[in-house]
C-alpha cells in the first residue's frame, strides 16, 4: 500500500530490483556530472568517477582501430590522485589541466617524452571528465588507434604535411599550411581535408614528394594510405586545381623515376660494416651535376694511364651503381645491395677492406680523389714552376696559384669539389709574411665547444606514507668536465630542493647497480 504522504525511499527499500536501482541512479548521477561538468562535492568521489571511466593502456593491445585515447601530463595527474586520495580531498585547490610542457612551440607533442614520467594514457571518457571540472589551457591531446601492416598501434605522431596549391594557370602560390594526418588515411581522405585546410572546392588534383628538391608524383587512383605510399613527416603536397598542368620540369609519373639517377629514394643495404660508405655515396648520388655527368658523358673523359688514378675502374663502378639505383624502382624495389662497388673500390683501395669500422671523412677523401683522377683530361700531369708572392696583390697570386692547379686537375669532379685555401705565415722576429693558396677537396672546420653540457636523469621521490612515488625526467645543465656534485645541485635548482635531500644512483635495467658520490 502507498502512504497517503506520497511515495518515499522506504517504500522501495523491499523490492528486490531495488538495489540493481540504486546502482544505475548512482551511475546516472555520475555521467551526468561528466557530461554537464559539474565537480562532485568530494574529490574521492572524482577519483571513483574516473576510475570507473578510464582503463589501463597496454601498447601491445591498444584496442580497436579508431579507438581514441589522450595524453594527459603525468605531474597534474599524479599531485591530483595524491589530493583525491587523502582524507581532506577538498584541499588545496588543484590548478587547471596544463599539457604545456608536452608540446613544442607549434603545439605539436615533443620527440623524447616517456610514458609515466612524463605523460599518462587515459581513455576518453577518463579525460571528458578531468577536462570537465578543471578544464585549462591544454592542449588537447588525443591519440588514435591505427593498423599498420597487420599490426595496432597508438599512433603518437601523426604525420605533418606541408600543403600547397597551385593557381588558375598551374603556378605553384608560395602560400604554405601544415596539416596533421594518421598514416592509416587514405590519399583522397587527406585531399578532401587538405581542400578543407586550403578552401578551395573540388575537384582537384593531387600531387606529392618528400622534398623539396624532388619532383612531384601524381596520383590519379587516391586509394593507397600514406603509409603504403611512403610517406615521412614534413611530407609536401600540391593542390592542382583541374584544368591546370604543372610545367614538365616539376612534373613526373611514377614510372619516370629511371629517368632521375639521383632522385634519392632507394637505400644501400650495410654489407657488414659499410654504413660509413653508404652514407657518403647518398650524398654524392644525389649531387645533380655530378649524377648527370657519371650517367654517360664521363665515358668521353676515362683516363687509362694516369699514373695516380685506378686506370678508369672506380668511375665505371660508381656510374653503374647509379644505374642501379635508377632503375631499382623499375625492379619494384626501394633498397639494393652495392656489392660490386664495395668489391671494386677495396680491391683498389686495400686500406678499406675487411670488416674494420672506417671513417666516412677518409673514404670520401679517397674516393674523391680517385675519382677525379680516372676522369682527369689532363693526359700527362705537369708540375709549373709557381712564383713567390713578392708583395704582389692576393687576387693575382691566388688566380696563379689556382691556373697551376688546373693544368693538372681538370675534372668534373675537381671542379665541383675543389677549393682554395688562403694560409698566412708572419715572422715573430723580423715580421716577414708569407702567403700561400693551396687547393683542397675537403676542408676540416673545428666545431664550436661549450663549456658546458646537458645531463637527462629521472628525480624519482622516496616513498611515504598515503602517497603515491613520483618520478621525473629533468634534463640538468653541468659543467663540460664537472663532477656528481654539480649534477646534484643542479637537479636541486630545478625542482627546488636542497642538494642534500638528494642521491645520485646509477640504474642498469631497472635496478640501483651502484650510489654515486
């Protein structure tokens, strides 16, 4: 029977479905805090809210593609657990949700950042919530589930592409705009928002490259993602209103890549020890002048009878590795093995052989040299008497200097490369100057030195009582040649701690292997 009063708690108290109700008015109660970002009156029952709304993140199992996470800055989210945990959650009074130190000065999250140091992964519902009742500057951070290949992954770093356009006559507008896409996007996803980005309609034409010293690549079918087509961050794409061509020199197909022997997309594959090699052969590969002249005219220019040089052998095996690299997207491949030109030059040159680590300044020294020397017109190499300065002005003594250094080194190669050194010799006692010009291939320049450097450490917090430890990354500026002292105060100085509440500690794989005094 109901009370003639009206219906009160009492009543329901027998039901059976009456605790199953009181569940779901609670868990009402709750979304409807969140969604109206209202703050419970007590911070333990924030933490009970978003307990209940957040998950932990696992990387191996990120959940479902498409599925969003967000990034939240470890510091805030670890002094607001401390205050939703204590007995007096009402106090202090937490600051908004700052994830200023996460991102760079574009607002792009930085390179470098360690997950539980300095940020914490939560789910959507998890950060509606805290986003809700202490909302600030931000930014916002979220994350997205993508498949690579097979496999899932929370995509940290989605791609920023450099987006352009062309005007009505097909000329490339200086206008530039940074877009931020996932690698899963399809080529049309990414027209239709770089349109958006631009405000222009469609239709339009899609270009790309990864570089700006590459030619663009049309894509006529749209369908492959960005990951399939090798796309990198600071990728560059061109917006082509249809009805407009670009001109042929900045124009090519994906089948005209042979076309370019130094369009610098295909790899070297390290054949033991010949990463050194690889890294200076991509530099010269993609020299345009020299990839040119090394494709056929060189033939013109072979000497067999230098004395000094390798009788013709080390050009022939550079111009057929740039053949190879021509043609290896011909052969559907990205990356070839230069076997016949590492066999070839440590045949010639006997210091390089084996597999001993090398120095990349020394083989391009060498290589440079030789090479000039198997393309070297000059046929009999002369060695003109060259006269002392005598007072005469630089510019005619340099000019000298410089007609005796072509009369025997008259390559494409020297006249890249070459260069001319101005050297100064002055007598402390009688004060005589002496000035020479030397030629040189390569030029060693010191680097500027610092008397100081920077030191990444962890600041991890010893454990008390109801709280939870708090770990820090902190990147601390010491002395060049300063001891564990000056790291100690340093660290000190940033979180603001005296130097005697801290330790120093070497850890090997997540254990203390020894105290550092």
């Amino acid at each position: 029977s109901v009370p003639a009063d009206g219906l009160v708690r009492s009543s329901f108290e027998a039901e059976p479905w009456a605790s199953e109700a009181e569940a779901v008015v609670r868990a009402l109660g709750r979304l409807v805090r969140v969604d109206q970002r209202l703050p419970p009156r007590h911070r333990f029952e924030e933490s009970e809210i978003v307990c209940c709304l957040n998950a932990p993140f696992d990387p191996e199992s990120p959940g479902r593609p498409g599925e969003t996470w967000h990034l939240i800055s470890a510091r805030w989210l670890d002094k607001w657990s401390d205050i939703a945990s204590s007995s007096d959650g009402k106090s202090p009074e937490l600051p908004s949700i700052d994830n200023s130190l996460l991102v760079d000065s574009a607002g792009y999250l930085r390179f470098g950042l360690c997950e539980r140091a300095d940020y914490r992964v939560i789910t959507r519902g998890a950060w509606q919530a805290l986003y809700g009742w202490y909302a600030g500057p931000g930014p916002v951070l979220p994350r997205h589930v993508i498949e690579i290949d097979g496999r899932r992954e929370l995509e940290m770093y989605p791609l920023r592409l450099h987006v352009s356009r062309t005007d009505r006559h097909g000329n490339e507008l200086l206008l530039e705009r940074t877009l931020e896409v996932s690698r899963a996007l399809q080529l049309k996803q990414v027209l239709e928002k770089a349109c958006a980005l631009h405000g222009i309609a469609l239709p339009v034409s899609i270009c790309h490259r990864s570089s700006s010293h590459q030619e663009w690549v049309e894509d006529d079918d749209g369908s492959a993602t960005l990951h399939a087509l090798g796309f990198i961050d600071g990728h560059h794409v061109l917006l082509r209103l249809d009805g407009t061509a670009l001109s042929p020199s900045r124009r090519r197909k994906h089948s005209d890549v042979s076309e370019h022997p130094y369009h610098g997309v295909v790899g070297l594959q390290n054949l033991g020890n010949t990463c050194y090699m690889n890294s200076a052969l991509q530099c010269l590969m993609c020299t345009p002048l020299l990839a040119d002249y090394f494709t056929r005219e060189y033939l013109y220019d072979l000497n067999h009878s230098s004395v000094s040089g390798f009788g013709g052998h080390l050009a022939v095996a550079f111009s057929e590795l740039l053949l190879a690299t021509a043609s290896a997207k011909d052969r559907n491949t990205s990356v070839i093995a230069p076997r016949t030109f590492v066999r070839v030059f440590t045949d010639l040159v006997q210091d390089f052989a084996g597999w001993v680590q090398q120095d990349v300044q020394e083989f391009l020294a060498v290589f440079l040299s030789g090479l000039s020397d198997d393309v070297n017109r000059a046929k009999e190499v002369t060695h003109p008497e060259v006269k002392d300065g005598d007072g005469r002005p630089d510019e005619e003594v340099a000019r000298e200097r410089w007609a005796a250094h072509c009369s025997r080194e008259r390559s494409v190669v020297s006249a890249l490369f070459s260069g001319q050194l101005r050297s100064v010799v002055r007598c402390e006692k009688c004060g005589h100057m002496s000035t020479t010009f030397d030629p040189f291939m390569s030029l060693q320049v010191p680097l500027p030195e610092q008397n100081f450097r920077w030191v990444t450490c962890t600041l991890l917090s010893a454990p008390r009582a109801g709280l939870v430890q708090h770990t820090m990354r902190l990147c601390a500026r010491v002395p060049k040649r300063g001891r564990i002292a000056d790291l100690i105060r340093a660290t000190a100085l940033l979180v603001g701690l005296r130097p005697t509440e801290l330790i120093a500690a070497e850890v090997v794989d997540g254990y203390v292997f020894r105290i550092l005094k």
